[in-house]
C-alpha cells in the first residue's frame, strides 16, 4: 500500500526533528515530514478511489 511508504518515514523524521539541537534543521524535517503526510494521505486517497 502506497501510503505506507509515506507514513513510515514521516513518523521517523518527525521522530528525529525532536531529537535535533539545531532549531532551523529540526523545523525543515518538521517541513519534510508534513510533505510525507500530505503523500500518504494522497496515496490513500487514490487507494480508495481504486477500489
């Protein structure tokens, strides 16, 4: 399933963005994974819309 591929790593960017010191790398992998989620939920969409 297509959204999982996008999930999995949002979770773990957003994982990594709270461990991060550097308050300008962690707000772009905060960025990143909100890309990721917007992915999936697309992704699931076009799940749905297929079947």
């Amino acid at each position: 399933m297509p959204s999982k591929e996008y999930s999995s790593p949002a979770q773990t960017l957003r994982r990594v963005a709270e461990s991060v010191s550097d308050q300008a790398v962690a707000d772009r992998l905060k960025v990143l994974a909100e890309s990721y989620e917007r992915r999936a939920e697309m992704a699931s969409q076009a799940d749905l819309a297929k079947n």
